[in-house]
C-alpha cells in the first residue's frame, strides 16, 4: 500500500485563515472563563485555570500547525495567528519552526532537539523529567528579551540558538541567517509582554491568577504532550518503520481534547507520516490508515 493512494483531500495542508478562525474560537472560550470567573466563588478557581490552561495550550497547537506551512515571507496572514496564537503563549512562528521542524527531520536522531533518551520507557523518569516543563512558558518569555539583544549582540547568538531555540547542531551561530531571523522576531515577542507588564501594573492580581498561572500550566501540559506522543529512544535512521516505532497516538478522548491533545494534535503518529496535513483531517487520516495499513496499527 502506498501514500500516492491516498485521497488527495485527506492530505490538503492548513489554511491561515482557517488558523484565524480556530484562534479565535479559542479566545471565545477564555473570553467567557474570565468573564464566569469574574463574580464566580473562589472554589471554583482550579476550574477556570484549567480550562484556560486548556485554551492557551490549544493556541500552541494553531501556531504549531502554521508552522508546517511553506514560510517564503510572512503574510498579514500569518501575522495575525502569530499574534493570535503566537505571542500569547510566549512563541514567535520563527522560533517555534527552528525547533520543531528540526525535530521532524532528525526524529529520533542525535539532532533531535525533543529527544530524552535518558527518559526511555520509565514512568518514574517520565514523570521526573515532566516537572521541569513548568519553566517552559517563562523561559519562552525570558526568550523574547534575550533573543532581541542576541539580534544586536552577535556574541550571545550561541547561547541563543542553543538555549531557546534547542539546536544541536554543534555549529557557530553567530552569523546563521536563521538564527539571526528569529532573533529579529524577538523584538516583537518582547513588545507584547511590555504591553502585559503594562497590563499587569492595573490589574496584577487578577493578571497573575487568570493568565500568567493558566500559561504556565498550559507550558506544563504542552511538555507532558511532548513526552506521551515519543518514545524516548534513539533512531538509527528516519524511515516509516522508525518514524512509526517513535511516535505515538495518545488521549484521543474528550478530556483529552480539552486539555492534553486539543485541535486534534493527539493524531500524532499520522502527523509524523504526513505533517503538513492540516489538523482538520487528521482523524479521517488516521482512520485511513488504520484501515488500509495493519502495521500502523501495531
């Protein structure tokens, strides 16, 4: 069985002003958390962080989807998921697709900026090395300022490239032309939390209980994401049996699309087979292929 036999309309790739859509859709949801938690008691607060917890993290994924898309210039298009879906949860799209599309093409392999193969298939190690994702968003922060003097400080390129953006490439970034392109995207990134610190000195309270708190968490679910949908052991190569053997499909169910795996992200082996599918169809994609392939299965 081969991929060319696939229905072409299973494999058709996001759409920004779909991603627009879908951003906003999120934002509904937060809007009507914070306006229920405004005069709500406060033993329902763990509720709403939660579910904003949940909201934030789905933003992640819209802007995770825009990141398979061909980036030969940013439209106004993408400015505004990046906007939406991007500075909220503390990403430029520059900075997330120097990581993550890196870790599609070495899946598994020493390049891998996702791999933790001291993680292996220990629940114990899991859940030990799952506890550092709470740092996660406050560093994506911290990134947005280090990552705008790095831009005008070659000396801190490095650092930069191998601290936030996860390279491992082992190479001189001083004067990498991508590393430079995220990094001018920072000064953005950094202009939006200047205007939540702004926010923040009106209404700090509500500030760090209703968006700050659930971000975090959101950072934290992101990781434990991450570490479900791998297996934690090296690759020795990128074929479709070792990209099949290193990913998983997990938490395909309603709770899980509320909080661990939202906009369908849970489709994650199928995703690695075909990743510049939008998220849309990757049920009806992994359906297919469940049907038509037994080895997917296993």
């Amino acid at each position: 069985m081969h991929f060319d036999s696939i229905p072409s309309e299973l494999l058709r790739a996001a759409r920004p002003q779909r991603l627009i859509l879908y951003a906003l859709a999120d934002w509904a949801v937060i809007a009507v958390v914070w306006l229920a938690a405004w005069r709500a008691p406060l033993w329902l607060y763990p509720l709403w962080v939660v579910l904003l917890a949940g909201r934030f993290h789905a933003l992640g994924v819209v802007l995770h989807d825009a990141v398979h898309l061909p980036l030969r210039g940013k439209s106004g298009t993408l400015r505004l998921v990046e906007l939406l879906a991007g500075y909220p949860v503390g990403s430029t799209l520059e900075a997330m697709r120097y990581h993550h599309l890196r870790h599609h093409r070495d899946l598994g392999l020493p390049g891998d900026p996702y791999l933790k193969p001291w993680v292996g298939r220990s629940a114990v190690r899991h859940w030990l090395i799952s506890f550092r994702y709470f740092l996660l968003t406050p560093l994506w922060v911290v990134r947005g300022l280090y990552g705008t003097i790095a831009f005008h400080g070659p000396a801190l390129r490095n650092s930069y490239g191998r601290w936030f953006l996860q390279d491992r490439s082992g190479e001189d970034l001083t004067n990498h032309a991508e590393v430079i392109a995220c990094a001018r995207e920072e000064h953005w990134q950094l202009l939006f939390y200047v205007c939540v610190g702004a926010l923040a000195a009106i209404w700090p309270r509500w500030l760090l209980a209703f968006y700050i708190a659930p971000l975090v968490l959101a950072g934290y679910l992101a990781g434990q994401r991450l570490l479900y949908e791998h297996v934690q052991e090296p690759n020795r190569d990128c074929s479709l049996e070792a990209t099949e053997h290193s990913t998983r499909n997990h938490h395909l169910g309603w709770l899980g699309r509320m909080l661990l795996t939202p906009h369908n992200v849970g489709y994650h082996r199928v995703h690695h087979l075909h990743p510049q599918t939008a998220l849309e169809n990757l049920p009806r994609l992994h359906a297919w292929h469940r049907h038509n392939r037994p080895s997917y299965v296993q």
